[in-house]
C-alpha cells in the first residue's frame, strides 16, 4: 500500500506570495491532518479533514486554509507569506482521527 | 490545549544501552501515541496505548501508562545507531494530536 505523498517536497516563495501544498492519504484513510513544524514552535496542528468537513483548526491566522475533495485528497493554502512562515508542513491521514496516524515526508517551505 | 511534556530534552547513549524517556501530561486522555522523526523527515508512528492499559510492547519498544500520575514512559531496548531519532508524544483530544518538544535521542557507535 502506497504511504502518503506530499507535493512538493521543495519550495522557496518571497514574501507576500500564496503557496498551495498537496497532500494524497493513504488509500482508504479518510482523516487527513496538517502541521507545522518550526524549530522554535515544533509541531504545531493546522486542520483536520474528514468526508471534506474541516473538524478542527489549529491556532493559526485566516492566511492559513485547506480543503478536502471527495477523494480524500486536501491541499493546504498560505496566502500573503511571512518569513515566520518557513517551516516543514507535514500532512497525516488515518482511518479515523483516533487512530495512529501515517506521516508525509513534508514540504519544506522557504520563504525569502 | 494540552500537550505532552517530554523529558529529558536530549539523551545521548552508548550502542547496545537502554533509552527511557518520559511524557507527563496534564490532563485526561483516551489514548497516548509515540513517534519517532529522523533529521526532519515525516513522522513514524511507533505505539498507540489505551487509557485502560498499562503497558505495551513493540520490538525493542516498551511504553508504560500511569493515569493516575499523567506520565507515560518509552523504553527502547538494546539500542542501535539506527535509534539516532527525536521522540515526541502525542495526545489526543478534539479530532487532533498535540505534540510535545520531543526528546533528542543520539546513540554512539
């Protein structure tokens, strides 16, 4: 069984750009998370996703949003990058949000 | 929201050595996960104990519970270079995980 993907792993934007992140779960995982992970915060929750509701956000600002399509598929958008923005952003899936979750290798984003 | 704390922050051992690292936590949990993350890679997901159980083996891997001091603790047994890895804790409450600092866990050749 295929793991979860994420797309793409790389990025460099400049500030005040919009970024959108994909993510692919594990096939028949319907929970889909985000986090964020910066050195100086560590692992921070974003959203979770389930059947394209959004169950939970993370403390996060408006510039930060996601979706989920009826393929489970999310994608994760920044919109009006900061230089705090920098971090690996890290996509889970798992069958359901209780269960242990499967990790994306991240994307790492670089904003100049 | 509540989180994990893990203690100590970093841990560095001899090949062959066991490692223990500790999760405390504030207040009530269904389940308590640990994870595993090589040098800023994805997440690995390692052991998933109940709130009714006390402890719980993977492999190498020993985690214990203790509810009623809100700790958790991992063992990894006969360590390996292969080990050289951060460890987080997770909690779960309301359709998330929250993760903790992680404990840094070096194992020397």
């Amino acid at each position: 069984k295929a793991g979860v993907t994420q797309t793409p792993r790389y990025l460099i934007k400049t500030r005040g750009q919009q970024v959108t992140l994909s993510c692919s779960p594990i096939s028949g995982h319907r929970s889909v998370s985000w986090y964020q992970q910066t050195p100086g915060q560590g692992l921070q929750f974003l959203f979770e996703y389930f059947s394209e509701t959004q169950r939970n956000k993370g403390n996060f600002p408006g510039r930060f949003s996601g979706r989920q399509f009826s393929n489970s598929r999310s994608e994760m958008n920044v919109s009006t990058l900061e230089l705090g923005d920098s971090a690996l952003y890290l996509c889970a899936s798992s069958l359901e949000w209780s269960t242990e979750q499967y990790f994306g290798p991240g994307t790492r984003l670089t904003v100049t | 929201s509540q989180q994990g704390e893990e203690d100590p922050q970093a841990l560095s051992i001899q090949e062959g050595e066991n490692a223990t690292m500790n999760c405390s936590y504030k207040t009530s949990i269904n389940n308590l996960q640990w994870y595993r993350q090589n040098s800023g890679r994805g997440l690995v997901h390692l052991i998933l104990i109940r709130s009714n159980e006390r402890e719980k083996h993977s492999g190498r891997l020993r985690v214990t519970l203790d509810t009623s001091k809100k700790s958790s603790s991992l063992l990894i047994t006969a360590s390996r270079a292969a080990d050289t890895a951060s460890y987080f804790c997770a909690l779960i409450n309301d359709y998330k995980l929250s993760f903790g600092a992680g404990t840094t866990v070096t194992v020397r050749a």
